[in-house]
C-alpha cells in the first residue's frame, strides 16, 4: 500500500522541488501516564498534523464505568490478577480530562508558540474536535458515541485518504464507528464500495490491543484494513550516551517549564492519574527501594527511576512517522522514519496483528521484588508502540533517538519564549523528492540548505537502504547540497534508491531536518 502519491518525477534536466503534506490522523487514548506524555508530545508537533480528532477511550488498563451500578468482570484483567471480583469501573477518574487539561495548558502558550512556527492549531481548533468516545467498559464497541461517531464521519466524507487512526489504548471507539458503518450498509447494494473506501482509506496505527475489540471486531469484520506494522523500536540499540535527555536535571530544564512542561509526568512528581491506584507508583514515589513500595501496597510492575525523570511516552511510535521532519515515512511503510519501518524481506506480514495485550502484572511484581531481595532478574518492561520486525538490518538503519527527544525538548522551549531569536529552530532544505534517471546516467541532485536562525550547519547525504535497488551506494560529494550520483549500470527499471540529506545545526538544542530524495531508474 503505498499511502500518498509524491509530487514530483521528473529527470535531472527539469527538477522541481517537492512540497510537504500533512498527514490526516485521529487519536484516541486512555488516561495513562505515558498517553498523557505521548500527547503533550503530539500537541507540540500539531503543526506537522491534519488533526481531526482527539477522542477518550478506554482499555483492559482504564474503564469507566456507565454510572449506574452496571459491573464488568474479564478473567486475567488486572483486577482478577489482584483478586477483587467484578467492578464498576477501573483506575479511570470520573473528572478524567487529561487532554483538555493539555490543550489548556496550549492556549496560554499559543501566542508564544505561533511565534515560531504560525503552522500551529488554534486552541479552538484543537477543542472542536475532542470528543467522548467508548469509556464505559473495556472493549465495548456496541454503543454508538461522540467519538466514535467523529471517526465514523471522518472515515465516510469525501476527503482523500490515508486517514491515520492511532489508538494509544483500547480499539473500542474505532471498532464502534465500523460497527456502526456495518450497520448501516451491510446487506445494502451500496455496501461493497463502502467497505473497499473504508479498508483504502483507513490506516490503523495500534499501540497494542488493549482491549480485544481489534481482534473480536474489526479483524473479523474489516480484515483488508491495514494495520502499521513497524520495525520501529528502538531498543536494539545502546542509548546510554543519551541518558541524559531523561535525567532529571534535563528534564526539569528543558520538559517541566512552563504550561505545557507542567503537566509532564516524571517520577516523583507526586500526581496520580487515579487517587490511590495501587498501580501508579510514579508520582508518588520518594526514592523507596522496590521492597519498602510492595510494603506500602503498590504494584511494582516497573523498576523505579530517580525522582525527576521523565517517564516514557511510549504511545508516541503510533505517530513518528507521522512527523513533518523530511522523511515523508507515512507516504510508504517499507520507507522509514522515526518510528521504524516494515521491511519486506522480514518475514512479517504487511500489515500487522496485534495480539491481546494480557499483561501478567502479578509476575512482573513478583520478579522485581525478588531481584531487590537478591533472587533472580528484575521484569524487563518494553512498549507496544512499534513491533520488531525480524532483523531490521540495526547497523544499516538509523539511531533516531536523540533526535526525536531535542526536537520536542526545542518545541517545549517554543511554548515559553515570546521572542523568535531567543530559540532555535529548524535547518530548512528544499529539494526533489522524486528523480527518474536511467542506468548508467549521472544525476545532478540539486537542493538547498540554509538555517533561519543563522546557524552553521552540518550537511550529510546518507544511502538509506530501503528501496528495491540492492547495494552500497553513495553520492559523490556527500557534505554538499548540491551532489551528483551515477545509477548503478545493472538497476532495472522501477528500482528505486533512496538517499537523504541531513542538515544539524549548532544551536541548543541541536535540530534537524532532512531531505528523502527517490530515484526511481525508468
């Protein structure tokens, strides 16, 4: 599936310059700590985004209840696993507003924020479409909602696709909209186009199926859409050099500043999205060891952190790619970017499928406290964000880390900064996105790089090895703007090769932007 048509192909004789679009999306998202994270960070890049709705949901984590008494008992939840019988609600604040209280926390910084980049929302903008989606119960999709009547709406109009829709905890309000569009088509002559618009349109970026209404529903029902499945996770690689955009000085420094950086979860800080959730040690935690936590009846599912460090935002692989940063990754899932890649040649299928998220938390538990007491390894917790492919070729694909985190860090400073001048802001590089070049032929790449800030940069054209041409490849002069590449002379027609252009300034904090040039050999 290849998501968007690029712009422009042409030969070297007539280049023009691609132009960005901005992806369409919808979240939807639990009131978990890092979904609180993961959408301080999706609000800070709104300016790279057609947001068209920011919908609560639940999930096996977070339900709220109808408010009527009604109960709900789901064998391995984590209630069972805690050994309480059915429940009215669970871990889910019957004043939840985390994502209003975000884009409060926007308005009071949006006259600074517009200052460095006038692409940003308007808060009223970002009001119109939050919306109450499936809460009740964990995956209960048979009652048609707000939200989930915004997606469904989203999903039928006429505006061209891709529409991504992520859900950063359960698949409820997603699979009530589709529901509610079998229900009104299914059976009638018009419902074979439907379902082909709907399985074209639609992209699913799931954080996990934390709900089974994925798997229940829309697997069954809606088979042909197609679900991200990324490489993307980053823990292959060894990011202590980088430990310390996560320590608690940077993290009060650069994240806890301001509106917005007010409402960043880190340990310690002594909020908890539920009042007495046995399991959201986090703000609460004061340094206790993992021991002196279980004594105070806390569910150690994770290993503490010191206070002050930022807690994950482990939501976020559902939109990196979604990123305007230059690598266009959401135009094509085997392209890359900063959330992975599907690599074709992994063995995994195109579109993914996510299984239940049965999380067992009374192992975890158990594991942490026996390694504090010296018995064995503690549990070693990873997010859901992005699946592993197998063998995503680690060395040949990029360590974006680093640059993802001073990107947001550069962003939280925009909201406190009235004055351009006193922040840094991106390199700018403009270029073609898409060259047709015959085998044998020498191509002149010509883009343009400049900082609006002044800065010096540092120019880098790197070969990504993500197209269908195999090899080591490189341009000629790989620390100019302006480069030429010869075309291997055994590349077949329709081969592409992938080469981008990475512009580092040497401002504080370090930013960057590049620049995908594809060649497709005609």
């Amino acid at each position: 599936m290849l998501f968007a048509v690029s712009l422009f192909a042409t030969g070297c004789g007539g280049q023009k310059d691609g132009a960005s679009q901005k992806p369409r999306t919808i979240v939807t998202c639990d009131p978990e700590l890092d979904d609180n994270n993961s959408m301080i960070r999706f609000i800070l890049h709104s300016t790279d985004f057609q947001i068209d709705g920011l919908v609560y949901t639940s999930s096996r984590f977070h339900w709220r209840g109808d408010g009527k008494g009604t109960t709900q008992f789901i064998e391995g939840s984590e209630y069972d696993q805690l050994g309480l019988g059915p429940q009215t609600s669970w871990r889910f604040s019957p004043d939840e507003r985390f994502i209003d209280d975000i884009v409060d926390a926007y308005e009071e910084c949006y006259p600074n924020l517009k200052v460095h980049d006038p692409d940003y929302p308007t808060p009223e903008a970002l009001r119109s479409v939050i919306a109450w989606g499936n809460c009740d119960f964990e995956g209960d999709y048979s009652q048609d909602t707000e939200g989930s009547d915004l997606i469904k709406r989203n999903i039928l109009d006429d505006e061209p696709g891709p529409l991504f829709i992520q859900a950063w905890g359960g698949s409820s309000s997603i699979a009530a909209a589709l529901r509610s569009i079998e229900d009104d088509y299914k059976g009638t002559a018009d419902w074979d186009a439907v379902y082909a618009k709907v399985c074209e349109k639609v992209v699913l970026c799931l954080s996990g199926d934390q709900d089974n209404a994925y798997n229940k529903y829309i697997a069954v029902n809606w088979p042909d859409i197609y679900v991200q499945s990324l490489g993307g996770s980053m823990g292959r690689y060894d990011n202590s050099e980088y430990a310390y955009l996560t320590s608690p000085d940077w993290t009060a420094e650069n994240m806890r500043i301001g509106p917005i950086g007010a409402l960043v979860r880190c340990w310690g800080d002594g909020k908890q999205m539920v009042p007495g959730d046995v399991m959201d040690m986090i703000g609460p935690y004061k340094g206790e060891s993992v021991q002196e936590l279980a004594d105070m009846g806390y569910i150690v599912w994770t290993r503490p952190q010191p206070v002050g460090t930022l807690y994950s935002d482990g939501d976020s692989g559902c939109y990196y790619n979604l990123i305007d940063n230059g690598l266009r990754a959401w135009e094509d899932p085997t392209w890359g970017g900063w959330a992975g890649r599907w690599d074709p040649k992994s063995g995994q299928p195109r579109s993914g499928h996510p299984s239940y998220m049965s999380t067992d938390i009374m192992r975890m538990h158990r594991m942490n406290v026996d390694a504090a007491n010296g018995k064995g390894q503690p549990y070693s917790f990873s997010g859901f964000c992005a699946r592993n492919s197998a063998a995503d070729e680690a060395s040949a694909f990029p360590n974006f880390y680093p640059e993802k985190n001073l990107s947001e860090a550069a962003r939280m400073k925009w909201s406190v900064t009235p004055d351009y001048e006193d922040a840094n802001h991106y390199p700018e590089l403009t270029g073609p996105f898409d060259i047709l070049a015959a085998p044998g032929e020498t191509v002149t790449i010509k883009a343009k790089a400049s900082d609006p800030d002044g800065d010096e940069l540092s120019l880098k054209w790197w070969y990504f090895p993500v197209g269908t041409y195999e090899g080591e490849l490189s341009v000629d002069d790989p620390s100019s703007a302006r480069t030429t590449f010869t075309v291997p002379a055994d590349a077949l027609p329709g081969q592409t090769i992938h080469f981008v252009l990475q512009a580092s300034d040497n401002g504080t904090p370090q930013l960057v932007k590049y620049l995908r040039t594809v060649i497709t050999v005609e």
